[in-house]
C-alpha cells in the first residue's frame, strides 16, 4: 500500500475551521496514512485526534507548532512524536498561551485606535477555547467588511510593521528545542522559506537550530513549487537536517492546500519519521 505522510496541519483548538476528528475523517479520505495535527501552541485536540485516528486505522504521530523567537525573528517549530503529557513542555505551551492572550488584547486595543470596535470579543467568540491567532483577526476584520480578503487584512493591519502588529518574544528557541526534545519528539523548522529572510540569515538560524537540537526541516509543504523543494533540500543537506513533509492545511476553503496533497519527499533525504 502507498504511504502518504502529512504531518502537519490546524483543527479548531487553534486557527483551523474542522475539529480535530473532522481533519483526521478528511485525512482519511483523502488517502493520508500517516497524520500529525500540529496545532499553534496546543496540544487540545492530540487526545480526539489520536482517537479517530485509531478508529480510522490511521498512523497517528502526536504534535505542535511552536511559536519560538531567535534573534528578535518569529520562527514555527513543529515538534512531532512528543509526549503531550510531559511537563516541562506543558509548562511552556502554557506560557504561549498566556503571551497570545496578552498579544490578542493588544491587537484588539490598536484595531480600536483605528475606530474597528468590538474585535477582542469577537476573536475570542470565535475561538471557541482555542488560541487566538492572527488568523481570527482577519476573518473578524473581513466579516465586518473592513477588508475585502483576509492578505489584505494582513497587509493593512496585522502584518509585521502594520498598525495593528503587536512584537511579541514567543518562546526562546533552544527552549522550545528542549522541551520537544525531552518529551521524546522531534524538532522540525516549519515552512522555512515562509520566513523572508535573506539565505544567510536563514543559514545562520538553521545552523543554530541544528546546534540547538533541532533535527528536522520541512522540505515539502503545501504548496511548494519544485524549485522551493530543491532550495530547501540543499538547506537540509547542508545542516544534516531530516526532511519533514506537511501540508499545513488549515481549512476546506483554501483550494489551493488540502490534506495529503503533497509533492513526494526527494528520495535523496533521509526522512523525519525514520526517528520516531
Ligand atoms: P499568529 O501565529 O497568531 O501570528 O498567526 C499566524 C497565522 O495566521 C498563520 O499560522 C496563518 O494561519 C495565518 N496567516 C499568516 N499570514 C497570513 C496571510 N497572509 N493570509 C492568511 N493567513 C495568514
Ligand atoms: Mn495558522
Ligand atoms: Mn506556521
Ligand atoms: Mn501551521
């Protein structure tokens, strides 16, 4: 039988729009075999997710997609394998936690000053429990019609720079490193080339990350072109990195990244999964 690996993808506990059993019962339909929700900073829909996986014989690997910072730079690690019961990384998922309900308000505050009332409640409605993101800011900023696509929310308000950015220092790197590594998990640098930096920053922080514990990088995402995949497999060689692929699938909506629907990984690369 084909393998068909996506290990990394949102539910509702953080910006996703299907509960953790409605991505599990559409990875399965969608031919995945192997799956990891990897919410931003929870771990609420491992226990529902890793059910209906082995109800759905499918493989399921417990994850997260850490916030972390590195040199004043926001970066997502994906840590895959963990243990979504060991402490230390419970500890610091619930100071991620704490900092994005702080940001959230923040936002909230400067959309205020911009005359756009009400959007702390809102966002906070529409997580129903699960973190606040930037990702329910554009949906409350498009459905109260104050932007006509969810980019232009970004590019008008919630973008780096615009005016309603609020810097936050997430997780330092080598902790948030730490803690999947003592959980028995994986660290793996999401979407690296999502981050606009320049190839020797990027060089420098997958140098580090490396140094750091770090051992895995995503080398296929969801919309990858086949130039990306060959940039990123060189990043990975040139670091020993283990390649990772994940579609971040966020929603049915976005035509474009769906469930399992990925390049295949180089054959060249050594793939994550092998540690697990
Ligand atoms: P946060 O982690 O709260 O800063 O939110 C980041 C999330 O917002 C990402 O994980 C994406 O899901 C979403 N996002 C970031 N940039 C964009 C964009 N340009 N258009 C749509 N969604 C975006
Ligand atoms: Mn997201
Ligand atoms: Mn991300
Ligand atoms: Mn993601």
């Amino acid at each position: 039988m084909q393998e068909t690996y996506d290990l990394h993808c949102h539910s509702t506990a953080s910006d996703g729009s299907l509960t953790p059993a409605e991505v599990v019962h559409r990875a399965k339909l969608q031919g995945v075999t192997s799956l990891a929700l990897t919410d931003h900073d929870t771990i609420n829909g491992q226990k529902e997710a890793a059910e209906t996986a082995l109800s759905n014989n499918i493989n399921y690997i417990p994850g997260i997609e850490l916030s972390t910072t590195w040199e004043n730079k926001c970066f997502h690690i994906v840590g895959l394998n963990i243990d979504p019961t060991n402490k230390p990384l419970i500890t610091g998922i619930e100071n991620l936690q704490t900092l994005r309900s702080e940001r959230a308000k923040k936002i909230a505050l400067k959309l205020e000053k911009r005359r756009i009332p009400n959007a702390y409640e809102s966002v906070v409605k529409a997580a129903k429990g699960g973190m606040i993101t930037r990702s329910h800011f554009a949906d409350f900023l498009l459905s109260q019609h104050y932007v006509s696509t969810k980019q232009e929310a970004f590019d008008r308000y919630l973008g780096k720079g615009k005016t309603a950015f609020v810097s936050t220092i997430w997780a330092d790197l080598a902790d948030a490193i730490d803690w999947i590594n003592q959980s028995g998990g994986v660290a793996v640098v999401a979407h690296p080339l999502r981050y606009k930096l320049t190839a020797s920053w990027l060089r420098r922080f997958l140098s580090s990350f490396k140094e750091m514990g770090g051992q895995g990088i995503e080398v296929v995402t969801g919309r990858s072109t086949p130039d990306e995949i060959r940039r990123t497999l060189q990043y990975a060689n040139q670091n020993e990195l283990l390649a990772s692929i994940g579609s971040d699938f966020h929603t049915p909506d976005n035509k474009w990244v769906e469930l399992g629907r990925l390049a295949p990984l180089p054959e060249s690369i050594k793939p994550v999964w092998e540690l697990f």
